[in-house]
C-alpha cells in the first residue's frame, strides 16, 4: 500500500484521470436514468459537455486557469443549450478549490464569483415548478454554500503552503547564519590559538638564545654548565620547531600581533592557581592530579589550561547556584588526560556548538581547534542525572 501511495503522489495526473473517467460514467448512467425517468431525450451536445467537464478534472492541476475558463464556458453552454444539471457539474466545484489553492490570484476570485453565481443562474434557468420563491431561494442557497466551501478550503491550503514555504525558508536562512557565525568562530578562534603559539615560540627561541649565551660565556670555565645549556638548547629547540609546525597550520588572516615583550602563556602548573581563583568566586571546585608530573609541551600545556579554564568559565556562567565542579589531570606515559565535571542544571549542547561561552572561548568550537592543533582527542556532553563534562586526551607528540 505504501508503494502505491507513493506512486500515485508521484503521478497525481493518474489519480485525476482515473476520477475523470468516474465521473463520465456517472454523468452517462445519470443521463441515462432521467432519460428512461422523464421519457425523453437529453439534448444532443450532453455528451459533449459532460466529456469536456471530465477533462476539466484530470487537467485540472496542469492547466487550473484554463480549466476554470473551459469550466464557465462549459456552464454557459449548459444555460444556452437547456442542458439541465448534470452529475458532470461536480468538476465546477473541484475547479473552483484547485483555482483557490493552486491557481492565479485573478483565477481564485474568478471562480470564487462564477461559484457564487452559478446557483442562481441555474436556479433561474430551471427553477422548481413545485416550490415556490422562498423555496426556491433557500435551494439557491443550499446549491451555493458547496462552491463558498470548496474556495474556503482551496484558498486555506494556500495560505497554509505559503506558511509553511516561509518555515522552510525562515530555517534555511538560519542554518546559513549559523554556518558562518560557527565559521567566523572557527577563524577567530584559529587566529587567537596563532597568536599564543607565536608566544610560546618566540618565548623558547628567547630561552635558546639566553642559554647559548650563557654556555659561551661559561664554555671554558665550566664545561659541564655549558654542556647542560646546549642539552637545555637542544630540547628547547626540538619543542620549538613542533609549535612552529602547529603555528603554520593555523590559519591567520587580516590580524597582526601586538607590539611588545613576548611572555609565556599559561602552562598545566596554573591551572592549580585557576581552581583557587574559582573556589574563591564561590565555585566549589574538586582537584586533583594523578600520575607522575613532568615537563610538557607549550602548546599542550596551554591547551589544558584553556580547556579547564573555559569549562570552569561555563560552569559558573550556566552551572545554578548550587553547581559545583571537579578537575582531574591524569599524567599518562604517552599524553595528557583531562576530565572537567559539574553537576549544575548545565547549558544546553546548542549553547557550546554556537560559541556560548563568553569572554576567551568560543565553546566547543574552540576546544576542538585547539585540541586539533595537537593531535588529540575531545569528548563533550551532558552527564546523566544533570550536569556537564568534558574529557580530552592531549597526546606529547603530534599526530602527523
């Protein structure tokens, strides 16, 4: 059954064809009856007429403005010919809604007026010899409300289709503003990561200078000293050139950095200072590190801390009154894992996606470019029961 609605939705043609020739064969059998009924014979363009009505019907929705034309030229010919109603004077009624709902507007108030006015004609045409003016009049009306209603409906379902068009439209204009409000996001958010990078490069270059300086002024006097700076260099270096990689990737358009002294940027051993910063805001916040602390990457240092520091951004801005919150940092042999928890009411996901936090972030958005910019993974959702948590896995080497 469900192929064959599909079907018939796919060739509407059919389904008024097949009405079309329903409706022939009903005219034909009624023309039939009122002759054998009344002993005499229907006038001889009948057929005509009612062959013509059917074809109304099955061309009804290709053609409605020519239909309704063929349809009142139809109805005129019936009043001229004393053709007298037949059941193929339905097809007038389904012109008159397909006009309203499908039609041009001078087509819907055309058929709504030749609706209103057939009754009457054909009332005056043939009126009831039995029933007298009152009679009559209350069959006139009886025979109009028909054609009122088929506009009515015809002309709701418009209004219900150009309703919903503008839904449609209305929501595809919002998913386009969306797409580039997540893409502006996405680009400042790229050009604010380029920025610290830049900061965490040339803070290491000034450490390798500053080291090389002070291995040449101690080389011969000290040659273990100067053998430890060259190692400090060496390291310095190699983690340099790998920030200097992500920095490349990083697209940077139309924003120049500041004048000034470059200064490192927030490593994993402030986070602690963040979370004193937050309890004391009235945040209860629970911390605690696991595993072996050691030297790591600047730029996964610093993704850490943006990562903690924008989740606990949010708690506090969306979190309640109530909320409270906790951090876990997990030394692993190969990376860096971070767990941020709260058990507010929390923000609806939408609100991430769309860059709800304020001030540095730019929610999700942010946290996946800069856990992208090294090589690790991001898990972000609501908790079961409330609240909200972020798990990121930031790897020490970067992915190729």
């Amino acid at each position: 059954m469900q192929r064959l609605y599909d079907f018939l939705r796919r060739h509407p043609m059919w389904v008024d064809g097949f009405w079309a020739v329903v409706l022939f064969g009903v005219s034909m059998l009624g023309g039939a009856v009122r002759e054998e009924a009344e002993g005499t014979e229907l006038p001889f363009v009948s057929v005509p007429i009612m062959l013509l009505l059917s074809l109304v019907v099955a061309l009804r929705r290709r053609a409605p403005e020519r239909m309704l034309l063929l349809g009142a030229g139809l109805g005129a010919a019936q009043l001229l010919a004393d053709v007298e109603t037949l059941p193929a004077d339905f097809a007038l009624l389904v012109i008159v809604y397909t006009v309203a709902a499908n039609g041009a507007r001078w087509a819907s108030r055309f058929g709504l007026a030749a609706g209103l006015c057939a009754a009457p004609l054909a009332q005056l045409r043939w009126p009831n010899e039995h029933t007298g003016v009152a009679g009559n009049i209350a069959i006139t009306v009886f025979q109009t409300v028909p054609f009122a209603l088929a506009w009515v409906l015809g002309d709701s379902i418009r209004t219900r289709r150009a309703y919903f068009a503008q839904l449609e439209e209305r929501a595809a204009r919002l998913e386009k503003e969306r797409e580039a409000q997540a893409k502006v996001a996405v680009a400042a958010e790229r050009a604010r990561i380029a920025r610290e990078l830049h900061d965490v490069v040339a803070h290491n270059v000034s450490v390798m200078v500053v080291q090389a300086d002070g291995a040449a002024y101690v080389l011969d006097a000290a040659p273990d000293q100067a053998k430890k700076a060259l190692e400090t260099i060496s390291s310095t270096g190699r983690q340099a050139l790998a920030e200097m990689r992500r920095l490349l990737g990083v697209l940077r358009t139309g924003e120049h950095q500041e004048a000034g002294e470059y200064v490192p940027q927030p490593d994993v051993q402030q986070i602690e200072e963040l979370v004193e910063q937050c309890r004391t805001s009235g945040l209860p916040v629970d911390f605690k590190v696991e595993g072996t602390p050691r030297p790591l990457p600047s730029g996964v240092e610093l993704t850490a801390y943006r990562i903690v520091q924008e989740a606990l951004t949010n708690t506090r801005k969306h979190g309640g009154p109530n909320a409270g919150a906790s951090v876990r940092l997990v030394y692993f042999d190969d990376g860096l894992g971070l767990l941020v928890e709260d058990d507010g009411k929390g923000a609806p996901h939408e609100l991430y996606e769309e860059g709800g936090f304020d001030g540095r972030g730019h929610g999700l958005i942010g946290m996946r470019e800069r856990v992208g910019m090294v090589g690790g993974t991001l898990d972000a959702g609501p908790r079961p029961g409330g609240g909200f948590r972020i798990s990121a896995l930031l790897p020490l080497k970067p992915a190729h």
